[in-house]
C-alpha cells in the first residue's frame, strides 16, 4: 500500500512537469521561467509526500529542463558553463526546499499525532476518574480503555487473584500473552499484530498486566495507559478497603452500643428481683422449700447483676480510652479474692494459686485489674471442660509483675491463636463451648497496655497441654504518689 502510493506521487508529479514542459516550450518560455515553474511544481507536489518522491520529482525537471530549454536542445549536453551552474543550482534548491517542506510536513503530522494522544490520554483519565471506585472492577476499567482508545480487545491479568478479564474479540491470543508477560516480568510488543503487553505496578511491586490490541502508536501510548489503568485500579480497591474498615468500624461502633444498652435494660428489673426476694423472708416465716427458692433466687440474680456489670465495664471499656488510677496495689490479695469468688461461682473447678519472688506491689488500678484477671479466670472456668484444674501463678520481675492463669484441656488452635485479642473475634470451638460477646480478651488487652504492661498467650505455661495467658504490668517499690484521673469511666460502685 505503502509502495503504490509513493509511486502514485512521482507519476503524478511527473506529469505536471511534462505538462508544464509542453506549456511552456509552446509558448517559449526560456529556462529561467520554465525553472521557476518547475520549481513551484516540486514544491506542491512534496507537500503531501516525502523526500524521496520529491527528489525523483526534481530530477526528472533538471531532465526536461536541459532536454527542451538548455542549448544545445533535444539532448542532454550542455554548452555553456552558466547554465550548467544554474542547473545545479536549480536541482540543489529544489531538493533543499523539498527537503525542509517535507521535514516541516512530518513534524506538524506530528504534532498533530501527539495532541491527539494527549487528548485521548485526557480523556481516558477522566473517564476512569469518572467511575465509582466501589464498582470499578477491571471489566469496567477494560471497557473505558477500548472505547476511548478504538481498541480492537484489551485484557487485564490479575496477579493477587490469578485471574484474567477480557474485553473485545482478540484476532492474535492476547488473554495468553497478557499471562505470560506477567509470569515472566516483561513487557510485549508486536507492532505487526498491533499487540502490545505492558505489566501493571502498584507501590512498586508488579500487581498484573494491561493488554492491548489495535493501538496505534505502541511505543508512546502503552506506557502512559498502562499507568492509568493501574492507578485506577489502586484507587478502586483502596476505596474498597477503606469503606470495608469505614462499615466495620460501624458496625463494632453499633455493637459496643447494643451492648452497653442491654447491660442497662438489664439493671433495673435484676434490681426489683433481688429486693422482691429479699422481702420474701421479711414478710413472714417460710417453709424450708419456699426458703430454699427464695435463697436460689436471690443469688442467681446476684449472678445475672454482675454479669450484666461485668458486660457494661467491657462494652464502656471497648468504646473509651482507658486511662487507669495507678496506684499500689496488692495483687496477690485481689488475686486470692477472685480465687474464692469463682471456686464458689464454679464448684466442679480446683484452684491453685503460687507466688514466685519477692511480694513487691504492683502499679494498677484495682478495678480495671480486678476486670482485666477477672476475664482471664472467666475464660478458664468456661472454656475448659468440667473437672480440668485452674492454676494461677503470680511472678515477680526487677520491674514487673506478671499474673499467668492456665487451665487444663484441648489448647487454642494456631489460627485462631494470631486472632483471639481482636475485637468480637470468637474461634469456632469457642463459639461451640460457651456464648460470649468476643470483647473479654481485647479489653483486657487494652487494660494491660494502660497499665504499660501487655497480655499474651504464655507459650511455655501451655507446653504441658491447656492454656494460659499472661498479664504483665510494672511494680511500685515506694516513691510519690502516681493516682492519675481516669479516662474510662466504667461504671464504678455497680
């Protein structure tokens, strides 16, 4: 094509020349004002050609020029050294103009070629801009890019998925060759297939591949489209996670609320049910059975009041920064009462509690301590099986003291072990064992850190079998007073 068109340009430009020669030689013209026609002819005739056709145009006129209007006529001799001077000097302006009016043609045809990228790259970003980031999947990014772009099929291979989306009809396999400039970290590009590959980058590691069939200009568009495409994708799932943790943290938000609202709901008839009770015996004498009941309704309601205390602290805790009243505090006093307090809530356990090193005191607050354990010694009385001990250490450090609750029976699975201190999170054998709010752990979390301490599993406690977990918090050997305001008021004296 290419070819039939250049020699369409030299024979049409031949022809005006032979015109311009017979025109000429009828009218007796000389060789100046034959040249000067001549050289406009070759000028016109470069303005939608190139050099080569132009120069093949100028010769063949130096040709006529001598044959018809150089003495001697009718051959290609010539006589006089002044006009064989003026016919090089013709040939060598001719192809000169030629030459810059073709070099001045190709730069405007391509300036005009990059005003156009520039436009559809342009419009390509706002298009892409232009989608909703929770819905800009690669299919719908795909079919942005072939319409602003005229492509024939693009396709894009995801590398975190291992998928691969299409959008067109490819002619040359591009989905494979999209996979493999992937797999193999480079980019592709066959301009007679007009296929091109480019790999797609994000915070720069390579995240997939863009591929494109029926680009027109391969070597200066892939690149800045491949760039777009991949800061679209970037984009959409930033949003995505964004509005995931937005929801989430909603959600938990909405939770703590229920929670907390409950808990109060709660409060009120527990407090009429433990007063109707006590008035029972107040009223009169009681049969032994009706005296029994009243005592079982009592204490179950006692029960049902601090768990329903309990699960408020949590969900006030969960919601609020926990700033604790330091103080010094004896830990293994509160640790002997939490002791009898659930030996006598859990008769089928057996407790056993040792202290090791010297008996510092420790900087805590008591009821935010009493909360945090307190949820240490709930967990092992509920998530073991009945009749499995209940052993709680008390260590001291040079500066801490740590507080190590193991309780006997099948350990935390590994997976659910990386999780067990996130907010709500409940293990399937949790959930299976007991029902529980998923917030115990992770607010004694909070606590621990408050206290400049930390919690975590003890893995060298749970090596003979069971679990145990680790509270740890710094001691008080003397010095000013440390009481600090509290931030997370729980709902002290309930």
């Amino acid at each position: 094509m290419r070819f039939l068109r250049s020699g369409w340009l030299v024979l049409r430009g031949c022809i005006v020349i032979a015109v311009l020669t017979a025109a000429s030689y009828r009218l007796h013209l000389n060789s100046a004002a034959a040249g000067f026609l001549y050289l406009i002819a070759v000028v016109l005739n470069c303005l939608d050609g190139g050099f080569r056709e132009a120069a093949i145009v100028s010769v063949f006129a130096v040709a006529c020029l001598d044959f018809f209007f150089i003495q001697p006529l009718f051959a290609f001799t010539v006589a006089d050294p002044v006009d064989a001077a003026a016919l090089a000097a013709f040939l060598t302006t001719s192809l000169l103009v030629t030459r810059l009016a073709s070099k001045a043609r190709e730069e405007a045809t391509a300036a005009s070629l990059g005003r156009r990228q520039v436009e559809q790259l342009y419009e390509l970003a706002q298009t892409l801009l232009a989608l909703d980031p929770l819905r800009a999947d690669p299919s719908h990014v795909l079919d942005s890019v072939r319409r602003v772009l005229h492509l024939r099929a693009a396709c894009i291979f995801d590398g975190a998925q291992a998928e691969l989306a299409m959008s067109g009809a490819s002619r040359c396999g591009l989905g494979e060759r999209t996979r493999e400039a992937y797999l193999m970290g480079c980019d592709i590009d066959e301009p007679a297939a007009h296929l091109t590959v480019r790999c797609l980058r994000a915070a720069g590691k390579q995240a997939g591949a863009l591929g494109l069939e029926g680009l027109d200009d391969q070597k200066l568009m892939a690149g800045p489209v491949a760039a777009l495409v991949a800061a679209e994708l970037e984009r959409a799932r930033a949003v995505r996670v964004a509005s995931e943790a937005a929801a989430q943290a909603r959600s938990e938000a909405l939770r703590t609320a229920i929670l907390d609202a409950l808990a109060h709901e709660f409060k009120t008839p527990l407090a009429t049910i433990l007063t109707a009770a006590g008035g029972l015996e107040a009223a009169g004498p009681l049969a032994p059975g009706q005296r029994e009941l009243a005592r079982l309704l009592e204490e179950e309601a006692t029960r049902l009041s601090a768990l329903s205390t309990r699960l408020l602290r949590l969900a006030r805790a969960d919601s609020e920064d926990v700033t604790p009243r330091l103080t010094p505090l004896d830990i293994g006093g509160v640790l002997v009462s939490l002791i009898e307090r659930y030996a006598e809530q859990y008769p089928d356990r057996t407790f056993s509690f040792r202290k090791k090193g010297e008996g510092v005191e420790a900087l805590a607050d008591p009821e935010l301590f009493e909360l945090a354990v307190g949820q240490l010694f709930d967990n092992a009385c509920r998530y073991a099986p009945a009749g499995e001990p209940v052993e709680v250490t008390l260590q001291f450090a040079a500066a801490s003291a740590a507080v190590i609750v193991w309780n006997g029976g099948e350990g935390i699975p590994p997976g659910d072990a990386r999780h067990i201190f996130e907010r709500f999170y409940r293990g399937a054998r949790g959930r299976d064992l007991a029902s529980g709010t998923g917030l115990g752990l992770y607010v004694s979390r909070k606590i621990a850190v408050a206290h400049g301490g930390r919690l975590e599993l003890d893995s060298e406690a749970a090596q003979r079998g069971g679990v145990a977990f680790r509270f740890t918090i710094p001691v008080w050997r003397g010095g000013p007073a440390l009481d600090q305001p509290a931030a997370a008021h729980l709902d002290r004296g309930r």
